[in-house]
C-alpha cells in the first residue's frame, strides 16, 4: 500500500502551524523596546513578558493619587505588577553620572527616613549597557500587604529618570526573572 500524499501534506501543515502559532507566542512575550521619551532624552526599556501598558484609566487609578504620575507604565495581566518611568527636572544641581554615587547615598536615607517600615535589602550601583546605575532594592508597608520595589536611577542630560519594578511581596519571586530580564536592556541616550 502506498502512503497518501495527503498524509505528509497534513503533516507539513500542522508544523508550520504549530511554529507560526510559537513565533506568534514568542513575540507577545518578548515585546520589542519601547522608547520613552524625557524631556531631556530618550529611555528605551523592553517590558517584562506578558506585560502590557496601562491605559489612562488605570495611570490615574493606580498613580493619579498623588498627582505624579509616571512618563509610562507597564502591568502584568491582574495589574499586581508593575513597571513605571519616571523623570524629575534636577533644577538646583544637574545630576551627573559622577554623582551618582552620592546621590545614591542620599536617596537610601531620604526613603528610609521618608517610609516608615522600608527594608532596604541593597542600594548599589551597576552598570546597564555602559551607563551606571543606582539600585535600590527595597520592601515597603502598604495598606493591605508589603510592596516589594527594584528602583534604577539614572542622570540623563543634567536630570533624574527612574525605572520602578514592584510587585507585592507573595507575588515578587515569580516576577524577578522578568524585572531582572527587563531591567537588562535600559538605555538612557540624551
């Protein structure tokens, strides 16, 4: 008996089918680079998987409080997880790449003595795609459970931008990979 020819056709065809379909899967988890522009430069970060930028709505409901808003932000699918940029125009005294390491040292104990019951588990500096870094990481009260934060700061022309990856505590550790992985391609260009 001969085999069909419609055998190995079907069979071709359920291959490309599977591979289009993981292609397809592969790209919605690995988002391309997003750019957010400052207004004194770029910062392009790639989100986390499966995170997708909040709409207007949720920016006000989830920051809108407080009347600082982040230049964007990023959830995961229930919104437990976020990632938020932020810039601050450093009037006074530009901020350079020089200070950071002062810098550093003055935000750990402004949020310390600002934040009633903040862990700071590390504050240090690292280096992202040749630009160094200040790493705060950092556990926080909230009204209804503990606010695990990875914060990075940077100086970009002169001011501060800031990239935020929070989580609540139980939820943190399936997160890390993913702010770890994202936090991996920060780039900061004037």
């Amino acid at each position: 008996m001969t085999p069909s020819p419609t055998i190995p056709r079907l069979f071709r065809t359920g291959i490309r089918a599977l591979l289009l379909g993981g292609a397809a899967i592969f790209a919605a988890a690995h988002a391309a680079p997003v750019d957010v522009q400052t207004p004194s430069g770029t910062l392009r970060l790639q989100a986390p998987p499966g995170y997708t930028a909040l709409d207007a709505e949720e920016m006000h409901a989830k920051f809108g409080r407080y009347g600082r808003r982040p230049l964007a932000a990023w959830g995961n699918a229930r919104r437990t997880s976020t990632v938020a940029v932020t810039w601050s125009r450093m009037v006074q005294k530009p901020l350079t790449s020089d200070q950071l390491p002062a810098f550093k040292a003055s935000l750990e104990s402004t949020l310390l003595r600002l934040t009633p019951g903040m862990v700071m588990h590390d504050a240090s500096l690292v280096t992202i795609a040749g630009r160094s870094w200040v790493r705060m990481d950092s556990t926080a009260p909230a009204v209804d459970t503990s606010i695990r934060n990875l914060m990075y700061v940077t100086d970009l022309g002169g001011h501060m931008v800031a990239v935020n990856f929070n989580a609540t505590e139980a939820e943190f550790p399936a997160q890390e990979a993913g702010f770890g992985s994202a936090a991996a391609t920060l780039k900061a260009e004037p």
